[in-house]
C-alpha cells in the first residue's frame, strides 16, 4: 500500500522537530476549534437529547485539545505559539463550511472531521513512533460514527430529497478541506516537509524556513486523493453518494 | 442559621418526590446551557490561552449535566422532560444577560454561575441526603474563581473606570437571576413546595399540581437575600463592589 512506501521513504523523523511540532499546533487547533463549533452547532439541535449528545461529542474534542496542548508544553514549545499559525486556515475553513441546519451540522461533525482525522493520521505516520500514538489516541471519529448515521438515514427515509443536497455538502466540506489543506502546506514548509519525507532543518520557529516545494504541495492533493475509500465508506453509512 | 432552621423545617423529604426531579431537571439543564453559553463566550477571548481556560470551564459543566442527566434516569424519570420546563426561564436569563465582552463573560461565568450555584445547593439541602450529596458534587464554581478573579483585578488595575460598570454587569445579573428564579418557582408548585417545606403530594408530571403558595415565591427572595455574603465575597474577590 501507499501508506506503507510513505512511512518508508520519511525514515526516523526528528523526536521534536519544527515539523512534529507544526503537526501537534494544528492537530491541538484543530481540536479546540471543532471543540467550539460543535458546542454552537448544537444550537441547531432539534431535541434536548441531540443537544445533549452533541455537546458529549464536542467535549471529548475538548479532551483531545487538552492532550495535544500538554504534550507541547512537554517538548518544551509554547502550545499558543504553535497553534497560532493554524488559527487562520482552520478559522477559513469553518467560515466556509458554516452548516444551516441540524443535518448539516451532523454531516460536518461526521464527514468534515472524518476526513480531517485521516488526514492527521497519515500525517502523523510520518512523525516519531509517540507522536504517531498520541495523534491515533486523539482521533475521535468512532464515537460519533453511529449516532451521526442513523440520524442522517432516518431524516432521508423522511425526506429522500435531503440525500442529494447533503451529497452535495458532503463534497463540499471535502473540496473546502483540501483547499485549506493546501494553505497550509504552502505556508508551514515543515509540516509540508514531513509530507515530502524531507529532513530538512527547520530555522527557528519555522517562520524563516524556506517556502514548501511544489513536490510537498502535490502531496497533499495525492494524500487527499488516498483517503477516499475512507470517505466513501462515511458517505455510505449516511445514505448519501460520493 | 437560617440554613439549619429551614433544614429542620422541611423533614424528611420523598425520596424521588416530584420536587426532587424538578430540582434535578432544573439544574441538569442550567448545566448543560451553561456548558454551551460558556463554550459561546469563549469566542470572545482575546488570546488562545483564554480560549482554551473557557473551554476547560465549559467542559467541567457538562460533565455535571451528564452526572445529573444519569441520575434522573437512575430514578426512572425521562431526563429530556425533566429539564423541558426549564428550558425557556433559564434560556430568557442568557438571553438577558448575554456579555458583550470577554470581561462581562468572565464575570458572569463567576457572578452569575455563584448566585446561581449557592441557591442551587439550599434548594438542595431541602431534598433527600443523596440528592444532596449529588448536588454538593456538581457545582463548580471554585474550579473558576482564581482564573476570573485574576483576570477581572488585571483588567481594572489597567482600565480603573472598567470597575463600576462591572459592578452594574453584576448587580444585573443577580437581578435577573432572582427575576427568573421567581418565575421557575410559579410555574413549578412542586419544587417551590421544596422550599416552603412542604411535603405536598405531586400530581404525575408536576403539570397538575396546584399553583405555588404566595409563600413559596417569598421564600426565593429570601433565599436570594441570605446569599449576599458569598455574592459580596466574590465581588471583593474581582475587585468590585456590591
């Protein structure tokens, strides 16, 4: 598999290098702001129970903040500072996947942050064999998995109409995170580097590094491309076509 | 005192008695809005740590909304209509009180959450020792009150003028939170019958029951006015006045 020839051409990567501590930045952003938008999204919710259930999903991403935020500190890096640079692309992409309902807000929560998480994770194949554990550890799809599902299936059994225009937010949650994916590759030359396999040594603080080569960006479209049968497998569980 | 006088008025109180849910009902979904209202207010804060110290708060709340939420289906009621007339006199509170600053939401995630919390655990002292116990456990304003008080003392050590208008900020909340406690106590006969010390037989629901005593919602305020020392002890605290 891909997967594996990756891994193999990154070799041992740094224990705590500019790029590692790029990936925990945006994985502890990344948390904290979904942690955000599913507190607001529940809003939405149409029952007291959902609300409920909502609010449960949107804590344990609150959890895995906590996590990634102690493990910063533990390499000695200031978690603030190496989230900031994540603020903005991750900031753009909720802005841009703002849901407008209930459902839309379940099929983000589930396909949104799916996809993310495959992402994270094969990213952190590339880092040390602890960073690799933590990120696997943070990865919070499963728990949400069935109750995103039946809720989706149910509201289509109702209405089968919904299936085409959440089809449609489904891949534009997808197209939205790829592009924002790309941002921030173009911008983080560290983290673009774990993807390239490169070892290059990062300058203080990654904001003199050199810019990412094209090869690292291309990566990322060839990574996303990799996590498709991911996707489509959460897209059928919904009921919904790719 | 007046805690042990009203104590030993109120006798031994049923043990899963319609005020016992309602009381549980009342604070599983003052809970679960304070966890998605502080999660709301977190936006406001100006740096990440800020962020992150809101969010650890807002989480503390909805582990008790789960703890509370548990023990009402323990005690064989639906946890979902337990909390339903409670929805609208606590979402008209945050309504009213909406901050619109980082500072306001500091202060009333300690003022307001206070009051409330000290009222919350007289209510409580009236009900069944495992009630109590239960309540005791789930306030959780002492997690909060260094982070706030700190905060709140910097804020107007820079700014001094900042310091009466904080102080109206919670000199209204307080108002509104007696005004909305006097509303859940006419429209809940039984659980205002908690506070008279009655021992009224519940109809099934608490819909039927009778109307609550003139006595009843007199005890409220007085309720609210015993607890102005702890309510002061926290305006000292962030360096307001009362």
């Amino acid at each position: 598999m891909s997967e594996q020839q990756t891994s193999a051409a990154a070799g041992p990567a740094p224990a705590a290098g500019a790029g590692v501590i790029d990936l925990l930045g945006l994985l502890a952003y990344a948390r904290l702001v979904a942690f955000f938008r599913l507190a607001g999204d529940a809003e939405l919710a149409p029952t007291l129970a959902g609300k409920g259930e909502l609010a449960e999903i949107a804590v344990s991403e609150q959890a895995n903040y906590r996590r990634l935020h102690d493990r910063l500190r533990e390499l000695g890096a200031d978690p603030e500072e190496a989230m900031r640079p994540f603020v903005v692309p991750l900031d753009a992409w909720h802005a841009r996947t703002e849901p407008q309902s209930w459902l839309e807000s379940l099929v983000k929560a589930y396909v949104g942050d799916g996809i993310a998480d495959d992402f994270y994770r094969r990213l952190a194949e590339l880092a040390d064999p602890e960073t690799q554990a933590l990120v696997r550890d943070t990865l919070v799809e499963s728990g949400r998995a069935e109750f995103v599902a039946a809720q989706v299936r149910a509201a289509i059994a109702d209405d089968p109409r919904l299936a085409g225009r959440l089809s449609l937010w489904a891949r534009r949650l997808v197209g939205e995170a790829l592009s924002q994916a790309q941002s921030v590759a173009a911008r983080r030359p560290d983290l673009a580097a774990l993807l390239g396999g490169g070892a290059r040594e990062a300058a203080p603080g990654g904001a003199e590094a050199d810019a990412a080569e094209p090869g690292d960006l291309a990566m990322v479209s060839r990574m996303f491309a990799d996590l498709t049968d991911a996707h489509a497998a959460r897209l059928e569980a919904m009921g919904l076509s790719g």
